[in-house]
C-alpha cells in the first residue's frame, strides 16, 4: 500500500478517536442532566401517594456507534404478591432528536410534565449533536475502508 494512503488512513483513523471522545463528552452531558432530572424526580415522587407516582423514566445508553437517550414508561404489576414494574420505551421516530410534547405529556402526570419538558429540551440538543457526530463518524469509516481497498490496488 504506498505511503500516502497508509497516511490518510491514518488520518481518518484519528478523526474516529476525536469523534469517539466528543460522543463520550457528550455522553457525560447527558448523564448529568438526567442524574439532576432524577435527583429532583425521586425525592418529589416518594412524596405522593401510590396513583400519583411518577412512571416516567429517562436514560442514556452507550452503543456500538453512539449514545442514545430514551424517555420510557414503567407499569406497575403485582406477581407474587410484590409490585414490580415492566418498563416501555416511548418512541419518538427514527431520526427525530426531539420527543414531541404531546408524547411526553401523555405519559407524565401533571405534577412532573414541566420538570420532563424542560429535561427533554434540553437532551434535544445533545441528541443533536450525538446524531451529527454518528453521521460523521459512519462517514469517515466507509472512507477508511473506502482508502484501504484503493490502497491495496494500487
């Protein structure tokens, strides 16, 4: 493989490290808005009785190629005499980096809507920037291996 496309491949190759860091800073962002979110969440609902309860959750997640951030719904059922919850993931649409507010209100209780929608707001921007990056990244792999079959027969 000549020299200068073992360098581009290089090149690229460090582009996907500083991808990967900003979606881990991005990451972290979104953690702490939701470690805030439920800091105030559980503290505010253990105050209300059993029907006023919050049932909705947030969490972000790392994956293979991101980070995804998921509001999600918690029914409560008794088995064996214990109430255990089943969780639900509210969807929002494929591509969407925001969840539309009718959703979210329909799934929170009167009390928490506010609080979830200025949380959701403000994870509409990070979900931003983590589907740029992903994008980016997804890009700069396929020019990777694009360069590398290139480089091989040249």
């Amino acid at each position: 493989m000549p020299e200068h496309v073992q360098e581009i491949i290089k090149a690229l190759e460090n582009e996907v490290e500083e991808i990967d860091l900003e979606l881990n800073a991005q990451y972290d962002q979104a953690d702490n808005i939701i470690t805030e979110y439920w800091s105030w969440m559980l503290p505010e609902s253990s105050r209300r009785g059993r029907g006023e309860k919050n049932c909705l959750g947030l969490r972000v997640q790392r994956t293979k190629t991101g980070v995804t951030i998921q509001w999600y719904y918690n029914k409560w059922y008794k088995i064996d005499g214990k109430w255990k919850p089943m969780s639900k993931y509210i969807k929002k649409g494929r591509k969407a980096t925001r969840y539309p507010e009718g959703t979210i209100k329909g799934y929170a209780k009167a009390w928490e809507w506010e609080r979830a929608w200025e949380t959701e707001n403000n994870l509409s921007r990070i979900r931003g920037v983590i589907q740029k990056l992903t994008d980016a990244r997804k890009a700069t792999g396929i020019l990777i291996k694009k360069y590398a079959e290139m480089g091989e027969v040249l």
